[in-house]
C-alpha cells in the first residue's frame, strides 16, 4: 500500500491551493477517510438564505434577457476551469464522499461532459412549428427561461448532480440557489469557487451580459432546503435524496404549484438470463454492486437469476466479493471504500440481520474498522424475494434470488416501490427487447448487457414511482427549466375561430 497523505491535512492543502480557507467555527466537515475533523463551515442564516433568494430573483429578471449563446458561453467557459482543476476536485471528492479516485476524477468528468453538453444545447432550446387550420394564421411554442431553481443534492454525488443542474438551468436563463448535503459541504464550497472564476472570467470578455447571484451557494440543515421549498419566487426544486425526504418535498411544492424535479431512492435489479454472457456479467454486477461501496442511487441491489445458473453464478462471485479490497479509497488498489458514516454502517448491518432473520446467507458485510465504516461487501442468497431486498439499503449489499421464467424475473423486476435503474444480461434478442418493451421493466434506466449504474449524461437520468419522476442531465430534460408559451399569430385580415366555430358581430 502507497504512503498517503494525512486525509485532513490533504483536504486542507487542496483548499488552499483553491484559494479557500475554513473559518474556526461552524460546521463541522468531516472525512469518511479516517474520520477526522477537516475544518469548519459558514451556515447559511435563514436571513441569509432569504436575501440570497432575493438575489436570484433579481438576478432572473436580467439573465433571462441574456442570449441563449452567451449563457452557454459562461457554462462553457466553466468547464474549461474544470479541465484545469479536475485533479485537485477529483481528490477532494474522494476525500469527502470516500469514493475512490477513479470515481472522484469520474465525477468531476461528468461536470466537464454536462458542461459541454450544455454549452451545444444553449443553441439548441427548440420550440416546435404546428400546421395551423386557420390561413394567415402561424402557430408555433416558444420556451422561456422559469425562474429560480432550487437545488437539493446528495452526498453521493456531492458535485456532479448540482453541475447537472447549474448547467442546464443557467442555459435555460434560470439562477440556481444550490442547498448541498451538510455531509459534503467543503466540495460544494471548491466547485464554487471554480464557477466564481469562470464568471469573473466572463464578466471580463462578455463584460454587457455579466448577471451576479446566478449561482449561490446555501450551506446549511433541512430549514435552508426548505425555504426553497416554500419560497414562492423558486420556480423549480430539483432535489435529490431519499423518498422519505421526497415525501416532504413533493407536497409542499404541490401546494403552491411549482415545479419539482426529483431524484429519490432506487431498488435497482439486474437479471441474469440462461443466455447471458456471464464473463461480462460478473464484471458488470462487481462494479454496479460494489462501486461506490454501493452509494449509488443506480447501484445494483438485487441480482436475480435463472435457477438453471444461480449455483454457478453464486460460486463465481463468491470469490470477487471475498477478493475485493476495501481500503482507503485513495489508494490506486482499493475497490470498496468507506461508507460516508457510522450510521450508514449500522444501517448496513441492520438491513443483513433482516436478511438472516429472513432465512438469508449472508456472506461477507462484516466491517473492518472499528468504527464500522469500512465493510466488506456482502452477497446474500435469500430463499426468496422479500424482506430488506424490498428497500434501499446505501450500502454494498447485493441480494440474490433465483427465477424460473422471464415473465417471472421481470415481475420480481417491477415488483418494489422505486423505479430508477435496471439491467437485463442476455444474447437472445427476444429475451431483451421483451425487457425494454412497454411490458417489460418499469424503471427509468432499462439497460442491456451492462450493469444498472454509471449512466452517460447523454441519456435523460430519473426513474418513475417513488424515485420521483424527474429526469435531469441529457436528452430533453432541459425542458423541465423552461416555461412553454404557445403562440397564435394572424398576419390575415380577419378573425377566422378554431374548430369553425360562429361569433358574427
Ligand atoms: C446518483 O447516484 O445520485 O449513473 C447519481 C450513475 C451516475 C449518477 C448517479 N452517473 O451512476
């Protein structure tokens, strides 16, 4: 094993060649690494946030004004500072979600992708041209920037979800008021300060369309998150986390009619056919399982395999589970790192002593420091489909049950309360276009041949029932930024109505 870096001490120096220093109070950041205090953070007062919301309405009301290509300009020119720092962000990301560094470095490539991405649609927001009934008449929609967007994200993914947002949202001509996880705040605090200098950067070559407050930072607990919920100048939440959070959330976005994106928890399943290429599948289980000690909101959750391979496949990943080496994550051989805290551990080991309770063998899942943070991931056999494999557990834990019929496996598939990620492993082509079709799996991310995470940002990512329904990131997505407008413009000398209706005056 390398000689690494004290974890604080290594976060510290990578803030301060960011250009940040912590304050001596506040609260506290702390790395999953090996525990330690990092530093403080400022919360955010509700006074504070209420003021910064007052900003981002002012800030609305000229940005919307700007020129789709000059907002795309700023994004882009956002990530070329990325580029620059990828390393040092990447870092801190492993520092402080645990992820390991090839994932920290991935996280910081999908704000570079959705950047890019971004910057092309900024010329791309099309409205569409109907045929009209009426001669004289044209009828075409055009989309307006919305308002306001309310950002809520998740430790997981402590930067690259905002960046989803930020990008898309400031495209579209919408401020972003981002309330990051109190668990990650010195990243969101470095990616931050990235953006500040693209923006100076911008002010300085595009000096006529410059907006300040088009994206602020609110560090702070659920009362921050939720004046953005219930501030009616917020056009858009878009939050991500669990569906309990989402529960609070939707409602009261609801009751005042705006807009919500969400991103809840997943349950995500992945079927192993007769036909499958199982070399290909083993390695996609490993990562989709393991990866990220299981912190995805796409990790592989439950395997479920036709009972003419469970045995061999079983045997076969015994083996990469007992192998996997859990560890610091910024060590280049570490596969399983940390979970993101003590309670994420005792959630861990709760949801496997529901598995035995439920007949269940647990292999591994035992942990391997004292504080119960670093574990080893677990596969267990179950008798049957219940029990903890009915919720998301974030956590490395992979149920696995037999099927007899696919018909069966994509029930079982469908079968739980979210509806984000799942992944079929065959070569019979009846076998998986049944599972993309209308009848086939329910969720938001049906993939083929390849593991339930780590989408591209070209694909529109969200899942339906109680992962929430919103879709971010690529494809038509940006859509949920904007308002429509649909336009009827008579350029004849009369007054024709629709539908041939008669109003002679
Ligand atoms: C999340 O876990 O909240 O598809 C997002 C993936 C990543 C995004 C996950 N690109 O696994």
């Amino acid at each position: 094993m390398p000689v690494l870096a004290d974890p604080a001490t290594e976060a510290r120096s990578i803030l301060a060649g960011l250009g940040l220093s912590l304050p001596a109070s506040g609260l506290e950041a702390r790395t999953p690494v090996d525990g330690a205090l990092i530093g403080h953070v400022t919360p955010a007062t509700p006074a504070e946030a209420e003021a910064a919301i007052a900003r981002a309405a002012a800030a609305f009301r000229l940005w919307r004004s700007v020129p789709g290509p000059k907002r795309g300009e700023l994004v882009r020119l956002y990530g070329e500072e990325l580029r620059r720092e990828k390393d040092p962000l990447g870092r801190l990301v492993t520092l402080e979600a645990g992820k390991t560094l090839s994932e920290g470095l991935g996280e910081v490539q999908e704000m570079i992708d959705i950047c890019d991405f971004a910057a092309g649609l900024s010329r791309q927001l099309y409205g569409l041209t109907m045929t009209t009934e009426r001669p004289g008449h044209r009828l075409m929609e055009t989309w307006h920037p919305l308002g306001p967007v309310g950002v809520i994200s998740a430790f997981n993914f402590p930067v690259a979800v905002w960046c989803w947002n930020l990008s898309l949202a400031l495209v579209c001509g919408d401020p972003v008021l981002w309330k990051p996880s109190e668990k990650t705040p010195l990243t969101a605090l470095a990616v931050h300060a990235v953006f500040e200098r693209a923006l100076a950067r911008f002010a300085a070559e595009q000096g006529e369309f410059a907006v300040p407050d088009i994206s602020q930072l609110l560090i702070g607990g659920p009362e921050i998150g939720n004046l953005l919920v219930e501030d009616r100048r917020v056009a858009l939440v878009s939050a991500t986390g669990s569906t309990r959070m989402g529960r609070i959330v939707a409602p009261k976005l609801a009751a005042r009619f705006a807009r919500s994106l969400l991103e809840l928890g997943g349950n995500n399943a992945l079927i192993v056919t007769p036909s499958a290429d199982l070399d290909l599948a083993l390695k996609a289980i490993a990562f989709a399982a393991m990866g990220t000690a299981g912190q995805r909101c796409t990790s592989l959750r439950r395997l479920l395999v036709h009972e003419s391979l469970k045995d061999e496949v079983v045997a076969r990943l015994k083996p990469i589970w007992a192998s996997a080496s859990v560890g610091d994550p910024r060590d280049p051989g570490t596969l399983v790192g940390p979970l993101i805290d003590a309670a994420a551990g005792e959630g861990m080991a709760n949801a496997l002593e529901a598995a035995r309770a439920a007949g269940g063998i647990v292999h591994g899942g035992e942990a391997v420091d004292s504080a119960g943070i670093y574990r080893r991931p677990a596969l267990v056999e179950m008798p049957a489909h219940g029990g903890p494999m009915l919720y998301e557990t974030f956590a490395p834990v992979l149920y696995v049950v037999g099927y007899s019929t696919l018909e069966e496996a994509i029930e079982l598939n469908n079968s739980v309360g979210a509806g984000l990620s799942s992944a079929i492993f065959t070569t019979d082509l009846r076998e998986s276009e049944r599972f993309v079709s209308a009848a086939g799996s329910d969720c938001g991310i049906v993939n083929v041949n390849i593991g339930t995470s780590g989408a591209e940002i070209g694909g529109a990512f969200g899942g339906e029932k109680e992962t929430g329904g919103g879709r971010e990131a690529g494809s038509d997505s940006w859509r949920a930024y904007m308002r429509r407008a649909t336009n009827t413009i008579n350029y004849s000398n009369e007054i024709p109505l629709a539908q041939g209706v008669r109003f002679d005056i």
